[in-house]
C-alpha cells in the first residue's frame, strides 16, 4: 500500500507545512485528523507513543516530523522538487524555522492566553516546557523584535527579484518559513500588519506560496488507517553508518523523543540508523509491526 495518509490537524503551522509539500508535489493523500489535545489514542498506537503531528503513513512505514516527511516525498515523487537549492541547506533551515515559530507563540501566548481554556493551557505549558507561561508578556517587546527581525530576513532574500526564497520555483525553504506568517495572519491579525506589510516583497510572495495549494484531500477515519498499516508490510530495509555517532547497531533497543518539546517517546528496534534518520521496528494489536522513522535533528536517540 502506497497510499499517502496524513495525521494532522489544519490548525497546526506544522501541519501547514505539510500541506505546502503536498501542494508541490500535486499529490492526492487521505486524511485521518487528530485531536489538538490528548488523549491522542488513534495516533499514539500507530506511532509507539509520539503525539505530535503531522505524521505520514504509508503502509506500514510511519515518518515523522515534516522535514522526515520532505525527505520521503522527495525520495518517492522527485519532481517537482520541494529542493531547489539542494537538500542540505534547506533542510537545516529546520532550526531556523523553530526559532521563527518560538517568536510567533510567544507573541500569541502574550495575547491570547487569558482567552484559553485550562485543559488546553495546561496541556501546551507541559507540550513547552522551556516557556515560562506565567511571565511570557513580560518579553513581549523582545518577541516583536524577534518576529519581526526574521520576516526582514525573507524580505531582504526575496528583493533580489525571484519570486521565492531560492529561486523561481517554490521549495522547501518558503515551507519552512511560510506558515509562521500565516500564523501570524490568522491569530493576531493587526499586530501582524504592524510588523510586516511594510515588507513589500514579503507580503506578495505570502500570496504566492498560499496559491500553492495542498494537493487533494480525501478524508478516511483512523480505523481505516490503523487497518492499512495492519495489513501491509513495512519497505524500510536495514541500513546502519558504519561511523555512527551513538554506535548504534541493527536490532538494538532504543528510544526515540523529540529534544526540544515533550511530545512523547517510542521504543522498538533499530532497523535504520543514517546521520539524520532513525527507524525503529515495533508491534502492537492495533496496527501490526510498523517501521517508525524520525530525523536525527531534534530528537535524542537513547539505546536501553
């Protein structure tokens, strides 16, 4: 089954991202949508424990995170390609990104936190844990600066007179970057015009990535999902650096979680262990054996 499956929800600037990929490549995918807050029980026992999203099923195979998912649809649909300036420098924008996205919540925390429900309040201070919830409107002036300092950087690139970060075609550069400005749109509206439409060049080409589209959604229930995966085989096969960095061997037992947010753990096998991928084999009921894979950027791998 090659089938493109998408766990998300469309609220998320993550998510976003996602989209855009799809929007490139012209894909037709189906859609399993996930709660914004836990419990996340669909997608926990597809993935082993991670809750965060978006993730791409295909099959049995299940790749997190959305510069792991840029990579896979790039390896199975090469053109059009989400890399025109090569893979390498567009991919490590990845932290760049987070940096953009940390601007823009705290600027979002700084206005709308009154307005949140305790559930979903308390759930996003344990999501964050490196964000002080009770004193974020304090560096609020900071978090302008900030945000405002980055849109400058995608204003000054696009003045050279392409229409997108890297040339005449989209990728995965404006991907990264696009959907804190729309982020930003749509959650504070005014205070985003203050900070950007002075950007001319910037403000047109938030049009153009938008025109990109998502490719075509078809919607399908988690259950539905959980029984492809159950169904299929997983393609991943075993590939393992020789000079890796943790000395990780094929069929050790590891855990894998993101470094930076508290978005939940997954145990299983090393089936694939490269610079930037690990994959690890794991069973359960619901969904069979699956491959989960992850990118090594951002997530701490602990042999046990």
């Amino acid at each position: 089954m090659t089938d493109l499956i998408l766990w998300s929800y469309d609220a998320s600037p993550f998510t976003q991202k996602a989209l855009k990929m799809l929007g490139v490549k012209r894909r037709a995918w189906h859609w399993v949508e996930t709660p914004m807050l836990p419990p996340k029980d669909d997608l926990v026992a597809l993935t082993g424990g991670y809750r965060g999203t978006p993730v791409l099923q295909i099959g049995a195979d299940i790749h997190v995170d959305s510069q792991l998912i840029a990579e896979e649809l790039e390896r199975r649909f090469p053109e059009p390609t989400l890399f025109p300036a090569g893979p390498g420098v567009e991919l490590a924008l990845v932290k760049w990104s987070d940096a953009f996205f940390r601007a823009g919540l705290k600027l979002a925390l700084a206005l709308m936190l009154p307005d949140w429900p305790d559930e979903f309040r308390k759930d996003r201070e344990y999501l964050f844990p490196d964000i002080d919830f009770e004193s974020v409107g304090d560096d609020f002036d900071h978090a302008r600066a900030q945000f405002r300092a980055h849109a400058s950087l995608l204003d000054s690139q696009l003045r050279y007179g392409k229409a997108f970060l890297t040339g005449d075609e989209p990728g995965l550069a404006d991907i990264q970057a696009w959907p804190f400005v729309w982020l930003a749109r749509g959650g504070f509206p005014d205070l985003a015009g203050q900070l950007l439409d002075d950007f001319a060049a910037l403000v047109s080409w938030e049009e153009r990535v938008a025109s990109i589209g998502e490719g075509t959604r078809t919607p399908i229930s988690a259950m539905e999902a959980q029984s492809i995966a159950r169904i299929a085989d997983p393609v991943a096969t075993v590939e393992v650096d020789v000079h890796d960095a943790q000395g990780l061997a094929a069929g050790m037992t590891v855990e894998v979680a993101p470094d930076d947010t508290r978005r939940g753990a997954v145990r299983g096998e090393v089936v694939i262990a490269t610079p930037n991928r690990i994959a690890i084999r794991r069973k359960a009921d619901a969904v069979g054996e699956v491959i989960v894979h992850f990118p090594r950027l951002g997530y701490r791998v602990r042999p046990l």
